[in-house]
C-alpha cells in the first residue's frame, strides 16, 4: 500500500504551524542534542532511528504523533514501523486524536 507523503501538504498555514508547535501531549516535542538533531533531520524510521534502548518508544511515540495529526505512511516507513512493532511487543501507543 503506498500513500502520499504523509498529507500535510494539504494542510493550511495555520496548521502546518499548530503541528509544528504542538505541546499537547508530552512527547510531540523532545529535546535532543544538536548533533542527535542533525542525524535524524527530516528522516522517518525507514531511514533513522534512536539507539536501540530507545527504538521502541521512538516508535510508539511516532505512531502516536501520525494518528493524533491523522498523517499518512510511505510502504517504506510502513514496513520499519511494523518491524518495530514486532520487536516492541509491550509498546504501548496512546493519543489525543486533534481535529
């Protein structure tokens, strides 16, 4: 199954700015060291991901965020994330879907 890019560029200004902002759950925004910043970029979990102590919570927060914002998956990013998902058993995914 491939899906366009994730569907935000459809998005308005103003909400492309509320994503980009968003406090309303703990993990949306996570404070990382500038070179941690500069690996991962705009990468998704096909192409990047934490050391293994954090992959699965990476994970779970990353499915989180694309169905709190109803954002879509690539066959690639898909795939990584099912791997993951298989390898985090316990994971737990929980979100505040946003309008």
């Amino acid at each position: 199954m491939t899906l366009p890019a994730s569907r935000a560029a459809l998005w308005t200004a103003a909400r492309r700015e509320a994503y980009a902002n968003d406090q309303g759950t703990p993990n949306s925004l996570i404070a990382v060291s500038g070179s941690s910043n500069r690996s991962k970029a705009d990468k998704d979990p096909a192409d990047w991901l934490p050391v293994p102590a954090d992959q699965c919570k990476y994970a779970a927060d990353w499915v989180a965020d694309k169905l709190r914002w109803q954002l879509t998956a690539d066959t690639a990013e898909w795939d990584a994330l099912a791997h993951l998902a298989e390898a985090c058993p316990t994971a737990t995914v929980t979100y505040e879907r946003i309008l």
